[in-house]
C-alpha cells in the first residue's frame, strides 16, 4: 500500500486537512477567546519552520490543482486544502507577529 504514489497523496491531503482543522481550533481560541494558553501557544507552538512549509504544501497543492490531470473531484480537493493552507499561513504569521512576543515578557 504505501508504495503506491495515489494512496500516499491521499493520506497527504488528509493529514494536511486535519492539520488545517486544527490549527483553525488553535487560531480561532487565540484572535477570539484572548486566553493566555493561547497566548502561549502563539509563542511556543508557531514556528516559523512551521508556518513556512504550511505555505509551501499551500503552493504545492495549488501547483498540482492546475497542472496534474486528476479527477474533478481530487483536483477540486487539491485546490481547497491549497486555498486553506495559505490562509492557514497568513492568520499564523499574524498571529506570530501579534502574540508571539507577549509570550516571551513573560
């Protein structure tokens, strides 16, 4: 199974989807709710590294939206998890920015 290209972009699109999901749980509680373990966690758990290959897998899923031939409905997959992505990286670089360094005065 895993030497199969198809089975591991599957479970690549998936994993990333439910890395969005979740870092949309953590950014909702930072930018809304203004809790101090979400403050920490703006501190602690966005890395850079992190958030630079969040834009890369966006990029890479946007580039193989339009230049693979899939199916309609993978192609249309790959296009919302680059869209999410990217958007997933610029509210990270936000929020690094703005709570980021709060973390650190403590």
């Amino acid at each position: 199974m895993l030497g199969d290209v198809n089975a591991l972009m599957g479970m690549l699109i998936v994993m990333l989807f439910f890395s969005v999901i979740m870092d949309g749980f953590t950014i909702y509680n930072i930018l809304v709710k203004h809790s101090d373990d979400a403050i920490e966690f703006a501190h602690v758990g966005l890395k850079w590294l992190k958030i630079i290959m969040v834009f890369f897998f966006g990029a890479v899923m946007l580039f193989y939206a339009f230049t693979v031939e899939n199916t309609p409905l993978v192609t249309i997959a790959e296009f919302v998890l680059g869209l999410l992505l990217l958007a997933d990286g610029v509210l990270s670089t936000v929020v690094k920015k703005k709570y980021g360094s709060k973390g650190a005065k403590k």
